[in-house]
C-alpha cells in the first residue's frame, strides 16, 4: 500500500519507503561487518518487525537463521496496557549463539526490556537489538539498543509494519496517524 492510498488519514509523512530500505541496508553493512564469521541468529518481534526483519535479512551478507515470537503489548488502542506476555515462543534453543532481536519500534522500552531479561536468561552468547524507529521522549527504561535505524517523534505512527487496529502495516511508507482517526 502506498502513503498516496492513505494519505488523508495520516497528518505527517515521516519516511518514504526509499528512505526506510536505504537506512535498513547502512545497518545491515553494520551488522555484517559486527557478525563476520559469527552464528547470527535473527528473533524478529511479531507482527511488527515482519517488514523490517525481511529488508534487513535481504541485506545481508552474513548467514542468518530467522525466527520469531510474539509479545502482547498494545491492545487495539494506542497506549500501551503495561502487561506483558509471551504469546509464541521460540522454537530454537539460542544457548551460545550470537542472538540479534529485531524491532519495529521502541516506545516506552518495556516490551524490549521484558524480551531482552528472558533472552539474556537462555545464555546466548551475544545480545544485541537493531530497531527501526525509537521515540526516545516516550522512554521509560533503558534498555541497550545497538542499532537504530530513526529516531523519531513521540507521536503514533502507522506503516512499515506498525499498525492501528490490525490497519495500516502493509504502508510502504511511515507516517504519523491522523488522531481524528482514533477519537484523540
Ligand atoms: P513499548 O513496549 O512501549 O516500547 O512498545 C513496543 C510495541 O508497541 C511495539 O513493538 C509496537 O508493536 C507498539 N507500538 C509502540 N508505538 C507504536 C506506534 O507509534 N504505532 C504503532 N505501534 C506502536
């Protein structure tokens, strides 16, 4: 879906998918030159970091494997209810292996913080996060993120994998959600 199809609903357009996959593929020559001759093991976050974990993957030099969870964080609103819970697990054991978990976005930190204390208790050998976009204004712990790919501003925004209500994730593009849309 293009930023053209929605763009009534969006008050901002921050990133064009241009400059989404142009940032995704400096990280990614950041991370094959970090993981040379390393056992690189991508955890994307579902839903959202489908799209990021895909560019990224196909950037890359480095082998990988792919695997996924899912956390529930946000309901269908914008705020996040605070309680976390691991809704798909993984379903490789990451004890000694160079573990990168991929996300779509950091807001409060308390979803990655949350996934990177359960990670780090499995006893990989290395850690690390990459994240598209970070809103650093809404951050309420801090967690270490290697890789960023935008800071951006502490506003909702849809596209590239984020939605509103299950809408929204196949934008190209990134924008800010209009809040008449949500009643704000
Ligand atoms: P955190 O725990 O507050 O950092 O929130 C992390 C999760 O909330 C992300 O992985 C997203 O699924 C969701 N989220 C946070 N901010 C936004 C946003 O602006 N748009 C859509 N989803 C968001």
């Amino acid at each position: 879906m293009e930023i053209a199809d929605v763009r009534g609903d969006l008050s901002q357009v921050l990133f064009t998918p241009d400059e989404i996959t142009g940032r995704l593929r400096e990280l990614a020559g950041d991370v094959d030159r970090d993981y040379a001759g390393k056992d690189l093991v991508i955890v994307g976050v579902l839903n959202g970091a489908v799209m990021t974990v895909a560019d990224l993957a196909r950037d890359l030099k480095t082998h990988c494997e792919m695997h996924w969870m899912a956390i529930s964080s946000y309901g269908d609103g914008v705020t996040s209810s605070g309680v976390l819970r691991i809704l798909k697990d993984l379903t490789v054991d990451i004890e000694g292996r160079d573990v990168l978990v991929v996300e779509d976005i950091i807001d409060t930190g308390l979803t990655l913080s949350y996934l990177v204390q359960n990670l780090r208790g499995r006893q990989p050998a290395s850690l690390e996060v990459l994240t598209a976009f970070r809103k650093p204004a809404a951050a309420k712990c801090d967690v270490d993120v290697k890789y960023v790919g935008f800071d951006i501003p502490n506003d909702f925004v849809v596209g590239y994998g984020l939605d509103y209500a299950g809408k929204y994730r196949n934008l190209n593009g990134l924008g800010v959600l209009d809040p008449a849309v949500y009643g704000g």
